[in-house]
C-alpha cells in the first residue's frame, strides 16, 4: 500500500497514521519527495487492507499494490486445465460449447444436440432455469429440462453445461449437469459463489456485464477459496455506450486474464454481441485472441426461440463456422 | 411493436412475418415509405414480447413501444407512500436514513444509532451480512449485529434498515428488520426479489451499478408481481469511465423515475461518490432534485471502520450536513 | 512517480531503471516489501514524466503521484472569479445564461432576449456556428447571427455567449461576443485551446462527454497556460449506458472540481438531459451541489427549433424556473 | 421516423402534429394500437429530420428509422479500395503501418523504417504534430518530422501517415504525407473534417473514444460529402469503465461497419489495449475478425520513446508478430 499525504498534512496527522499502521505489527517507510511524502506500508496484504487510511487526517489517497487475488493468481500456477468428466478445457484443443439458450422441448433438444456433435462441439449448452429481464417472460422449464439434457447426453455423449441461478438450485442441478454456469446477472451473488465454490463439479463463471477484469477474478477466488479448483471463465461482453452491439465483446480480456491468471477463459460471441450476423467474425477473433474455447447459442428455429432467437446461428450456419474456425485456430498453434 | 423490413425485403419475407404475427391472434398494419416499409404490430404487449422478429428473414430491426413494466408504472397510480411502521417514505417529508456501513459492536452501534436520531434520522441503517468484493474482507457479524439493531430500534425508536443477501436469509432478517435492502450487486438476482415480494416488510431496491432505470424499474416490478408494493427505490450511482469518484451519482434518475413511476426514490450520496467530502453536496442536490430521502453511512470513527470508512460521516458532520439540508429541503417545497 | 517491479525482475533490470532516473538528474528510493520492490521516483514532475517506465524490462507498472495540472490547481488559488464585462462568475451570486441553440433570426433573437432577461438570466446564449452530427443538418447563420446577437446585448444588456468551433473562427468571434464557448466535441482540439488561451476574452470550456475531471482540467491548463485565466467550466453530462437521458449530468464533478481548482464551474441540464421536463430538477440540484451558474437553453417556440426543441424550455417556462431556484440558491447561501 | 403519442394525447394535440407534417410537404399514417397510437412519417429524411417532434405537446417520443448516412452506406456500394499511391487498403491483402508514435529524429525513423519494411510493412506511421494531454508534453518536431518522413519513404518505398491536428496545417502536412491521419480526439472536428474532405489525399479517420460505430460513419459523411471519397476507417479502442488497459478495443466494430459501410477499416491494437504485451494477441484477433489491416506503434528504443513506450513493441517483436500473423490472414482467406 502507498499512502500519499496531502501537501499541507501536519507532522502529528503523519505520526498518526505511523502509529496505526504499527498497531497493526506493520512497517512503514517514507519518501520525503519535493512537493509531497509518501509511504509505504510494508506487511502482509490482508492486515493492510483492513485500514482504510483514506478516511484519517492530512491522508490525499492510498494505493493498493499487491493483487488482491491470491488462488487464481498466475503467481501460484502456470496453467489450469479443467477436466469435464473427458473433455479437457485450457490445453491445446479449442473447446466448442453449443446449443439453445432455453430448452424448449425435447425433440428440438435432441436434435440440436445430435448437429452441433456433428459439426465438432464437445459440451451442450441449454438453460433449464433463466434468469428473464421481465417477471412476465418465459422463465424456464426447470426439472423437466434438467431431465432432456441428461438424455441427450446419454444420447450424444456430450457433456452438459446449464445455469444454476440460486444457492439451493445447486443440489438438483449438479445431479444432472457436467459444469454449472454461473451467469453475468450472478457473478456477484456471494452466496452462489460459495456454495458452487463447494461443489465437486466445474464451475462456469461469466463475467458480469459491468465488471472488470480484476472483478471477474475476485469472484473466481470466491469460488476458488472455497474449494472448487475447477473454474471455467467466459468473457461475454461488457455493456458501454455503443448500443450497435447488445454489448462490448471485449476481447483484451483473453491477454489480460492469462496475464494475471492461470484459469482457462472461453468467448460467448451470441451475447457478446447480440447479432447473429456478427457471431463468425467475432468467434474467429476470440480464437485468435488465443480463447480456450467458445460458447454459441444454435437453434434449430431461432424465429420460434422462445429467448434470444435474434443471437442464435441455425445448426446449418453453425456447421460452417466451425469449419471456418478450425484454419484459426490451427494458425495459432491450437487443435480443433 | 414496429418492425423494420430490410430495403431488399421480398414479398414471401414480408408475407411470412405477416403470417407469425397473425398466427398469435395479433394485428398488423404497414406503412410504405419512400425507401422502407415498417409494420406496427397491434396487440397485447406480453404475447408481441414472445416473437423474435430479428431473427425472421427480411427483418431489419424491431422496436418494441409499449413499457414493460406495469405495477411499477405512473400510469397505474400517481404516487405509492411507503410506511415503515409510521414513518412515511413518499410523502410531504424528506426521510434520512443513517448509520454505519457494517454493525462492528453493540456500543458503537447505540451511539451512533443516538447521535443520528438527535440529528433529525428517522431510520437507522447498518450491515449485518456484507457482500465484499474479497473472500478475504470481513463479512459482517450475522445475527448479532442483527440483535443490536433491534436493541438499537428499542432504545431510540429509530426504524432498521439492513441487507438481505439471498432467499434463505430473508426469513431470519425479516423478524428483526423493518426494511429489507437488497443491494446494488443483487439487483438482478431474481430469486431473491422474488423472495422479498412474497415479505410483509417494505422492500429498499438500490440501483444495480450498471442498470438503466428502466432495468431498475423492471426488477421493482419482480417485487410488485409477487405481491409486495412496498418498494423504496435507491440511486447510488452508476460505473461510468470517470474514476474520480467511487460511481457517478445519476442524479437525473430523480426525475426520471418520477416520469415513469410511483414509487419514492432515495439517493445514497456516501456509495454514489466513495468520497466524505463530497457527501453534503451531493446530498443537497439529491434533495433539491426531488429525492424522497437520503442514506448516508455514519460512522463514529471512519479510519476504524471495518468497511467503507473513507466515504463515511462522523455524528458531528452528520449534523452540521442535516442543518445545511433542512432549507434546501425547505426551498423545494419539502418537510424535514 | 511510484514504480512497482515485477516480483521476478532481476537485480540487472532494478539497476537500469536506477540508471535511467540518475540521468535526468532525478533521485529514488527504494521500498522493500515482503512480496514486492517499489520505487519512489523524487524530483521534478515534468522531468518524471518524461521517461516510459512501464516500457522498461522487469517494471509492472508505475503510477504518477503528482497532480499534472498546475495553473488549473487550488493549491495555484483559493476561488477565481470570472468578470464578464461586469457579470461576475464565480462570486457570490448564480448567474443565469440563457437562449437558443441556435440564432435562428433577429425577431425570435429578440423577443427571447427581452424574455430572459425580464426573468433574471444575464448572459445570452446562442449558437451561430453550429458543430453538427450530421453534414446535412442546419450548421447555423454564421456572422448573420452574430450581427443579431450583438443587436440583442444592445437592446438588453445582457452579455453573450456563443461557440467557437476552429482558431481561425475566433478572430471573428471574438469582435462580437463577450464568452468564447469551446465546445464538449472540441474539448481536446488542442489548436482551438492554444487560439482561445491567446484571446483576452473569457473562455467558457465544456466537458467532452468522455472526459474525466482530470482531463478537463488539463484542457483547462492549455487555456490558462497560454495566458488567459478566465476559464469557466461547464459541466454538461457524460456518456454511458444508460440511454434514457442523453447524456448522464455528473454533478459530483462540482465538489470534485472545487476540491482540484479554483476556476468556476456552471452546469448545463438542457444537454446534460436532452429533455425540458426534467431541466428544473437538475437546474435545482446543480444549484444545491454549490454551481456558479447555469446555462439554459430556452427557445419561443421549441417545437419549430432549428436544433435541440425537445430540451429547450419556453420563456414562460423558464421564468417559472427562475422562481423556483432563487429560493434553492439562497438555501445554500448564495444570491441570485 | 416512427411517432408514438403519450397515452392521453388529446385530439387536438395530434391535429397539431398532423399539420406540421403536412406543412413540410410530407405524408402521415396513424397505426391505432389497443394502448397507444403511433404515426409513420413518411418522405425525405432531410425534410423530416428537421422538426423537433418531442417538443411537440402530446408527443412521448420519436424514433428514426432511415440511417443518417449515404454516402458513406453499404446502400450506395459494396466495398471500397483506398488506393495509396499503389498500397491498396481493403481489397484482398492485409496492410500493415508500423513505426514511432512521434518522429523523434533522422537516424530513429530511418532506422526503424528500414526494420518495419523487412518485417512486412507497407506504410509507415509517425507523429510529426502530436496532441498531448498536457499542455507540458513533447508536442512533436513538426515540419522537421515531415521531412525526415519524407527521406524515410524515398530511402525505403513505404509509404507515408502522419496525422494532422487542424484545418490550418493540411496544406502543409498535405506536401509531404501519403494519407492524412485525424486522430480520435479530432474526430468531431468539424473544420477538420471537411478540409481534408476536400484533398486530393487519402484520409485514415480514427473513432473517438467516445463515439459509436454509427458517429464514426456519420462522421466520414463529413468527408465524403465534401468529395474525398477515400477514407480508411481506424478502430482504436472505446472509453469504458475497465481501466486494465488503456482502451476497450471494440473489435465487433469491425463485422458492425462491414454491415453497414463500404468504406475499410484498420484496427490500432496499440492504442487500443496500451499494453505492448496485449499488442499480438490482439493484432490475430482483429485479422481474424476481418480489418483490413493494422497500425502499430513500434519503437527501436520504447525506454527512450517520447510518447506512448509503453505500447510500443520493438523491431524484433514486431518481425515475430507478422511471423504470426500470416496463418491467421491466410486461415481467413486474405492475402500478406
């Protein structure tokens, strides 16, 4: 932590905050500068924190220095693979996730599912419960859903991955699911965090539409100092002032996560973007970017989904992604 | 809901999206432009909602006109008084609500909770379960910093408002609270706004950091459908690029939800700005903008505050604050 | 300037940027901590940043401790006034200015003149250069308007206040007008700034609505710094994401300017909202927050307004305004 | 333009707004909906864009529905070729600029000239005139820089960016340059805009940081409309709230502008993350994404840079990085 005083502090304001830091079994040393002093509180990172040095007399403002993630830190660990009972997400092979945004039945289930294994995904995606904008829109077929993806499961041999919305969803949810995805609206429900952090399954943690980077790791830590080692980050688009886009795909979040963490990071181009019509381009460039894999909403009727049809490619359309993608990812030395 | 045809729209698209639209028991009427065609599409807002005409071919854009929220809207009532067990939030009178960021003890608690009453607060807020951005922050003190608040209310009369996390604890936090506070970070965890709407205790929704107030006004509306028309709605600022302050205090949410709803706003000028010094300011604005009432975070020594400590009041800044605010309060026509 | 070095870097990589420091005649220190090196970089500020630190091998990053403006600074001058021919800005009393957008002819320039000035603003507002997003929009009546707008300050007395949108506009403008606006989408058109800092008229800088305080006053410095101290501010709302206002008025950038400069700050809530009904909220709020002043766009019949209708106010409107702020200003304790 | 009526919009309030459509020449058609009555406006868009319906009584709001560019539409034409005195930008190569932020001298251009063009360059960038935030900064070597600049071409071929900062200076920045650059902070330069609309060379406009895809359009209709028809579209990163790199770079801008536009566009990956070590990763992804070519800061010396080091890779780095970037052209189709 770096302390600046204000220019006009007192010598007693400054021995003030000496003497709480001391208090603390800290040390701390100054720079006498020209115009202004500063100090350094040199300790360990969670005792320094909880002094909110801000708040006393003659102190201008204090900067944090160490990160405040310690589990997902790249510091502790090179390189994450997360192993979904096979499929191996953070190695060399690009991962396609894929499926509807709801389940809305099951023959359409099954046979998006049976497609999308066709054309190279390894994991379904589906929602069986969903978070709506609206009390009044369609919210989910819940259990039932559940059930249809266990069987396209058994049916394809896809893994699945379904959102859990609340803590006490957890229990029902991971009986059926391979990952459970915690969604943008959650990613700051503590709760939910602790309780999927104490789940023996992967953990799927999107990035909150209004979070940094650094924030999006603080929650995997949640999930991480819980117990569950097994965390999956997606990038799904920030929201900004461009209203072009459903939101701001930010794909510098790719270098900058592996810059400062070991945890496996994967794209969703459908609600990064919000447009079908921009779902190829920007896959190709989050692969690029160096993602572990992507996430896409395909149905087989997006005019009749009944969430997200304007975001959502046709089997057909997603067929000739994948092979555009798969020269891609072979140019940035990835398997596909 | 007006949909707009692509300008090489064919015949067959055009008829097709007809065909949806009347498919649903809807109407439709066109207007040929000089360069485009659009379609109003005539009926009943929930069933138009379930189309995703984006996703139909030949369809440029669809632009939905009709509010999606009702029973939060001006349009069902002029203006909703909440009463807090006799204290009136909406009414003639400006209502300050004060106390510290997080319940640290009972002593600190009753002095505080003494000092804001003798200034003019009428109710006393205070954390008993924290959401930190942190695993590794102090998390609050659970049910005891519940039972000083209570002992608190005994003692001054002052009413409680405290935070509700999750569904589970709504049921604990109900018997001791006299407002349920779903915070800024819980905003869209539908699962506990479901859960408060289905509660007796009036309801303080903060804003969520990067809602519209339309977003805010839809998730007041997950209350009201379950029953609940207690609502309090709460500014406290949005993320915005400017990083001078904590969050940017969006001060036009003042007369924009009046515009839209009948709900009483409250703004919470310590969170909104991060900054002490800033918090009278900001404060008198809130006021003269129209704003129902003020939260601010009161602590009796903020550089020991667990949480919060640099953005809070001490009891005698508290004071001076409400004598500067009672003629702003005055000058717009309120009580206080 | 503080320097944090990677917890790898090597004695080598520490001794090159010691290096570097000591050739610019520069001193440092050192702060070891348990996990990290950093650096404090002593001596001049403009020196300091003069070197890319961040480019050098082994450092993490570094972070400026000075303020990088100076004559914009408080620590420079405790309030500055502005005198605008006899209008005082900055002083004890709100000051009003008032107008068109645009100056669409001498008659409505008239009557709107006589119209606000019987209200009480002082300064006359109205664009005759007008920056467009659109090259086939109306770009205003040039030299024409300023003619009319010269005719108006003699029928009324009232001072004037118009844009100027390139330096070699100012000549011109400046034989006219009293205030030379630079405005929100020239805020960085550092040329203009250079021109306008080079003029013996006030200068009225609007905030680009992607601009930081910081940013702003550093616009303000290229206008002090080449020699004109009257600079007044105007804070006219920020972009983000929410799209229900045109633009979000940041009035937290009011103490946040008192806390950083002396120079004198007036808010705009016609743009800052884009819409005349919530314009006496955030007139009220900017005046409780501590402005100088206001800046309002009022127009006879906004309905046939050349630009901006649907957030100007009538004079009727505007008068009733007026009304309703003297007794807000004098809550706070300044005359109107 | 789509007109929707408040719910208790009187008759005679909708009489009103029937006239003055139909004082403009132009038609109406009403759509009468169970809740709301909406009115299409139907003719010219110049015409109707001129009437301020929102100022109207009885009016909630108007929408437009025809895109305010034309010139610069997909509409008018398929895709556009900048020819470069023989470089073609947008046609099936890949084009990359490189070179300093600022000319910093004879020997550093010469130097990295020579490094950039072995290493695949076709254009080379450099600042002659520099906008700096601080009135303080290095403000670049002017007409001395375009010399060097212009030794640089003869000695190596490449041709030459250099970015002007008013409408003054074209006339000599024109003598020496290949393609005129206005920066982000410029782009709402009107001045600016329209003269170098009116030169004979190309222009590389940059997207503010504040500015949506559809301003940045608008915004090249300035210099369309003025009869350049030659203009590169740059994306170089958006001011959001995630401070870990100095840009959001919105690379969705790219598919969003293929869409709409036929112009080309580039992308600025140093800028846009100002992280050197972003820099690659991004540079794939925006290939990937389809830009039609990158500009990139690149420095013999980034520790001696005088602006922007710390986002310049070095020769070597860049030669590695169009190593890499080749396969991933290739993968999607596109020539380097």
């Amino acid at each position: 932590m770096i302390i600046v005083f204000k220019k006009d502090a007192t010598e007693a304001e400054k021995q003030h905050v000496y003497e709480k830091i001391e208090e603390l079994g800290l040390r701390h040393q100054s720079i006498i500068g020209e115009e202004l002093t500063v100090v350094g509180v040199i300790g360990k990172e969670d005792a320094i924190r909880t002094l909110p040095f801000e708040a006393m007399p003659g102190v201008d403002y204090a900067m944090p220095i160490l990160k405040p993630f310690k589990l997902a830190s790249v510091e502790l660990k090179k390189r994450t693979v997360v192993d979904v009972d096979g499929v191996k997400v953070g190695g060399d092979e690009v991962v396609l996730m894929a499926g509807p945004c709801s389940v809305e039945g099951h023959d359409m289930l099954m046979e998006i599912a049976e497609d999308v294994k066709e054309s190279g995904a390894k994991i379904l995606r589906g929602g069986a419960f969903k978070p709506r904008t609206s009390p009044y829109s369609f919210q989910g077929y819940g259990k039932e859903a559940l059930e249809y993806l266990a069987q396209a499961r058994e049916a394809t041999g896809l893994k699945i991955v379904t959102e859990v919305m609340g803590p006490n969803d957890v229990e029902l949810i991971e009986e059926y699911t391979d990952i459970l995805q915690v969604g943008a609206r959650n990613m700051t429900n503590y709760q939910l965090l602790s309780r999927v952090g104490k789940s023996s399954k992967p953990v799927l943690l999107k990035r909150g539409f209004a979070a940094t980077v650094k924030e999006l790791l603080m929650c995997a830590e949640y999930i991480l100092s819980n117990g569950n080692m097994n965390v999956i980050l997606c990038e799904r688009g920030i929201r900004t002032f461009e209203n072009g886009t459903r939101n701001t795909l930010d794909l510098s979040s790719i270098p900058a996560i592996r810059h400062q963490s070991h945890l496996p990071v994967i794209v969703d181009p459908s609600h990064g973007t919000g447009k079908s019509e921009y779902v190829a381009a920007m896959s190709k460039a989050a692969i690029a970017a160096g993602a572990d894999g992507l996430i896409v909403e395909v149905h087989n009727c997006p005019e009749k989904a009944l969430s997200d049809g304007e975001q959502s490619l046709t089997p057909e359309q997603f067929n000739t992604l994948v092979k555009e993608l798969r020269p891609v990812a072979h140019a940035v030395g990835r398997k596909m």
